[in-house]
C-alpha cells in the first residue's frame, strides 16, 4: 500500500512540473514576441523622423 501511495504522489508530482514547464514556455515565447515587435516599432519611427528629415 505505501509503495502505491508513493508511486501516485511521484506521478501526480511529475504532471504537475510538465504543466509548469509547458506554462513557463508559453509565457517565454509571448514575452519575446512583445520585446520583437517593440523593437521593431522603435526602428519604424526612427526611419520615419529619418524620412521627414530628408523632404525638408
């Protein structure tokens, strides 16, 4: 009977860690993809104010 408990306890344990690891990767990949497209935002309104410049 212990053993089994033990067993249960190790497995419940192991779902719960995957769960968190595939959480952690979802919110990783949401993050970079925010900092990549502000990156890019700040580089588009350098190469406008760049543009204006230029027709005056």
């Amino acid at each position: 009977m212990l053993t089994d408990m033990v067993t249960c306890s190790v497995m419940i344990l192991s779902q719960s860690q995957v769960l968190y690891f595939f959480l952690s990767l979802s919110q990783k990949k949401t993050k970079t993809k925010q900092k990549a497209n502000q990156r890019r935002r700040r580089r588009s309104r350098k190469r406008r104010r760049k543009r204006k410049r230029k027709k005056r």
